[in-house]
C-alpha cells in the first residue's frame, strides 16, 4: 500500500499570501495524484487531479505541480473561503488507493 | 445538476447491521464505476470500497473485507453498501464518490469526481 504523507498538519497564512502544502508518497505515483479541499462540515470536494489540472469551476489561484513521490498545492492568494482541511490522494498503484493524512489551513 | 444522495445511516449496536443507499442523478449512472469512502470523527478520508460500472468487479480495504459488501442497480441508479458485524471502528460519516473516467471507459483505480453528502453511522452499545 502506498502511504501518503502531508505536510504540515496545519499551516497559519495570512489573507493576500501564498499558502505551500506537501505530499510525499512511500514510492513514485507517476502523475496519478489528485487534490481535495473539504471545508467544515462539508464532503470533500476535487480541487486538482493529475497533478496539475484543475477540476471544473476551482479559481486559478489553486495550481499543483511535482511528481514521482513529491507533489505540492499552491494556493497563490490566500482567500478566507479557502479554510479548509485540504487532501492528496493517489490513485496510480491501487487497491486501494490512498489518502494523505490532511492539511488544515486557517487565516493568521 | 449532478447529484449524489446517501441515505440509510444511523446508530447501530457493535455487531450489528446497516445498509446504506447512494441515489444518484444528473448523469449516466451505468458508464460511471462508484466508490464509498469514509471519514471517522476528527480523522482523515479512508477508501472503503469500490464497484465497477457494470458491477463486474468489486474491490475492498483491508479494514472492512468480508463485512461489508457493495452493490449496485443500474436500473435504479444506485449504489448500495451492506454493513455487517459492525465494530465502534466503523463509526464515520460515509460518502459515496463517482470515480472519473478516462479516455472513455471507467477504470477503478481514479479520484473521485463527484462527492456526496454523507450519511452518519455510529456504532455504540
């Protein structure tokens, strides 16, 4: 099984900043990485998949890049709607195909 | 609009029964496989289970083989998840996902597209 492993648990931004979240896989993925954003009390919803794609409707300031066993989320400036639990997921070696840990962003 | 609609969840007693039920809608159910996945109280996603388009295949995680099983009716466009002998471990919110396609068919091993709103089970004595 792969594990996934995000980083760090939670990261304090201020509005207007760059916010930089992690995952680390325990063997390469390729490209098959996807990204999820779920806010409080709400399901998760897909923000990014192979990778660097955007899914249908997420705001250019969200973007990913990496591959192998190293992957990041930028989230280029931070917005107050943008608190959330974020999640790496991958899907290349499977089953199953496994979650990160999660990355709690919240406003400094 | 795409939807997604769990139903069936509830408080049960440890080694007990449920059966959880996904209605979707919006789309063209049987080109899509569909996934449960669930999330334990302050805790992270766990993959739980996931069946093909045509219910041809079916895979499951570690934690659950052998007590809950998936299912489906293309007819109904529904997915349904059988729980039994339920432990307090199983206690989440459990959600059931699409998976996306590619490329035209619908392998099972994709991230999931669409989400739905989850359904609560609490397993307590």
């Amino acid at each position: 099984e792969v594990v996934m492993t995000q980083s760090p648990a939670t990261l304090s931004v201020s509005p207007g900043e760059r916010a930089t979240l992690s995952c680390r896989a325990s063997q390469s993925v390729s490209i098959s990485l996807a990204w999820y954003q779920q806010k409080p009390g709400q399901a998760p919803r897909l923000l990014i998949y192979d990778v660097s794609t955007r899914a249908t409707g997420i705001p250019a300031r969200f973007s990913g890049s990496g591959s192998g066993t190293e992957f990041t989320l930028t989230i280029s400036s931070l917005q107050s709607e943008d608190v959330a639990v974020y999640y790496c997921q991958q899907y290349n070696n499977w089953p199953p195909v496994t979650f990160g840990g999660g990355t709690k962003v919240e406003i400094k | 609009d795409v939807q997604l609609l769990e139903s069936g969840g509830g408080l049960v007693q440890p080694g007990g029964s449920l059966r959880l039920s996904c209605a979707a809608s919006g789309f063209t159910f049987s080109d899509y496989a569909m996934a449960w996945v669930r999330q334990a109280p302050g805790k992270g996603l766990e993959w739980v289970s996931v069946i093909s388009s045509s219910s041809g295949a079916t895979h499951y995680g570690d934690t659950v083989k052998g007590r809950l099983t998936i299912s489906r009716d293309n007819t109904r466009n529904k997915v349904d998840l059988q729980m039994n002998g339920l432990r307090a471990e199983d206690t989440a919110v459990y959600y059931c996902a699409r998976l996306s396609r590619v490329y035209g068919i619908a392998p099972l091993g994709r991230y999931m597209d669409v989400w739905g709103k989850g359904a609560t089970v609490i397993v307590s004595s």
